[in-house]
C-alpha cells in the first residue's frame, strides 16, 4: 500500500491517456482550443499499461481512465483490455463526455467495465451546445440513455456555471429520477488555459444544495466512504440519487486517496499542484521499473496536506486547461 508524509493511503490512481478532446467547453480551454501535446509526447499504450501494472504492484487497486476525452484516442480498448487482466485491479472506470463511447459499449459490457462518469453540464440542447461549442447533444443523450438502460453504473458530472446552466439544475434532477443514476453537481474550478480567473464562485456546494432544496425538500444524506469527494443524498422518491463536490472549496482533501499520471506521464499528487515527476521520460532512458517505484514512493512522500497547500507551491496552476492535467 502506498501511504503519504500525512499517513493517507492511496489505492486511487486517475491515469490520463491523452490531453485531446473533441469538444471545447467554455470552462475548460479556449474556442481555438489549446497546445496539445504532440503524438510523440504522449505515452503509449505499451507505456501506460506498464505504469499501471507498476501502480497496481504498490497497491493501486482502482484505476479511472480520463482524458482529455478518452475515447479519442483509437487505440484505448487495447489498454482497458489489459488492464483487466491485473489481477489485484479490482475496479476500472472511465470518465467521458458520451460523444465516440457508443461503438464501444458491447466490449466494455463484455470486459465487465461498467462504472462510467458522463461529464454532462447541461440536460438543455442549446444550452449543451453553448457550453461545448459543439452539436453532439443528441449523440450524447443516445448515448446516455443505452448506457443506462444496459446497466451501466452511470454518474453525471455537472459543474455549476453561473450564467450559463444553473437553470438545468433541478431538470436534470426530475428527468433522472426514474433512473438508478447519481447527478452529481460539481463547484466550477478555473482551470481553463487561462481564459478565465476568479478567486470566488457563487455556486458553491451550500448554494448547489439550497438551491435544490427549494424544489425537493425531502432529501436525506447518504453515508459515503471516507475517500469520497461527493456528499451523497437521495430525494424521496427518486431512484437514483445526487451528489455535491466541493472540488473548489477543497473540503475533501483530508481523505484524499488519489494520484494522478497525465498522459504525458507527469505525476500530480494533487489537482492543484504542479508535477512532481515524469514517468514517460524514465521508462524510455532506462525502462526500469525500480527506478519508476522509487520516483513514485518519493512524490507520495512529498505531497501537500490540501489543495490550498498544493496551490501556493504552484502559482502558476490555473494557466492549465483542465484536459492537460487529467480531468
């Protein structure tokens, strides 16, 4: 097991496999986009399969594949595939914004791989197509509907924009309650290539949930684990249930259970921090997995107790776009 300078053990590994992605969210990068990393920078499946099997000998037991859009990338079931072969794996999930997933859910059904995060910030097709950028609404929403429907453990991921899609909020709630799906509102971070700062949200997770509460006041909390960065709740009647990250209040950092490899192979111990290693550049010198393990023990040895910590080390932090640093 791997455990940190604050006694926390991290058995949660986010692996990015490329920095690309097929929308453009306004929150997220520019509409011209932003300087992907160019092919040659990227790992390769060979490469990202390796620093999985790494992670997994250390005590990693559950790996989440992000992007970027994960699903860009052409070559992506080759990985899923292999990493359902690690025996100490016990749960692989992937996170996507629905648009290139239908060709792939009959093998990702097959594989067993069945937990999959929808980034979904709108229920509202113009609202949708504003926030993207793009007219994939309707891929999205077919592709929504058959992985719920074939029994998919789905989560929607729905950051609160002011302005922009706060309004879809108790929409997306009423048209989900007859599903076993969990809505889950995020706070707006300003990791968007530097398009946009701000210090303050007005959308925090208190107002999320005030909000909420307004149309559906008989809600109750659910207990979550410890290493969860959502507080749970279920609304009477609903099927599925709802949940608020504070990912820029930071309220979860105390648990956190989670390291992050960019798909360029930076080790990011935190989402606020900058990285502590490259992965990539140590398995094409030397391809010695000691040496991967030791770079690995050593940034878990040296991580910030909170994301406000993680920051301060790291000033320059929301000049990146949320894509080049894993999701």
């Amino acid at each position: 097991m791997l455990i940190d300078n604050h006694n926390r053990s991290i058995n949660y590994l986010r692996l990015a496999v490329t920095d690309r992605c097929n929308l453009r969210c306004n929150y997220c990068m520019p509409s011209e986009g932003i300087n992907f990393s160019k092919n040659d920078k990227l790992m390769t499946i060979a490469e990202l399969s390796q620093v999985a099997e790494i992670l997994v000998g250390q005590g990693i037991d559950k790996i989440r594949i992000t992007g970027g859009e994960p699903f860009v990338r052409k070559d992506l079931m080759v990985l899923l595939r292999h990493l359902k072969t690690l025996k100490n794996l016990k749960d692989i999930s992937v996170t996507t914004n629905a648009t290139l997933i239908g060709p792939h859910i009959d093998e990702l059904k097959s594989l067993g791989i069945k937990n999959i995060n929808v980034s979904l910030d709108a229920i509202d097709k113009n609202t949708f197509e504003r926030i993207t950028r793009r007219n994939q609404y309707d891929t999205v929403h077919g592709n929504l509907i058959r992985l719920i429907t074939e029994g998919f453990n789905v989560r929607i991921n729905f950051i609160v924009l002011d302005g922009q899609n706060e309004q879809d909020i108790l929409p997306i709630l009423e048209l989900m309650k007859h599903y076993p799906v969990s809505v889950r509102f995020l706070e707006e971070m300003p990791f968007n290539g530097g398009s946009k700062t701000f210090q303050k949200i007005k959308w925090d997770y208190k107002a999320i949930l005030e909000h909420i509460a307004t149309a559906y006041p008989n809600y109750k909390k659910l207990e979550s684990p410890k290493t969860s960065t959502s507080i749970n709740y279920q609304i009477e009647g609903h099927k599925g249930s709802f949940g608020l990250i504070p990912s820029f209040s930071r309220t979860f950092c105390g648990s956190c259970n989670r390291l992050r490899v960019t798909a360029t192979g930076d080790v990011i111990t935190c989402l606020y921090g900058k990285p502590k290693a490259n992965l990539r550049d140590l398995l094409r010198t030397s391809n010695d997995f000691a040496a991967v393990e030791k770079t690995i023990l050593e940034t878990i040895g040296n991580r910030a107790k909170t994301g406000f910590d993680a920051q301060q080390e790291h000033q320059g932090v929301f000049e990146n776009s949320m894509t080049s640093i894993g999701g």
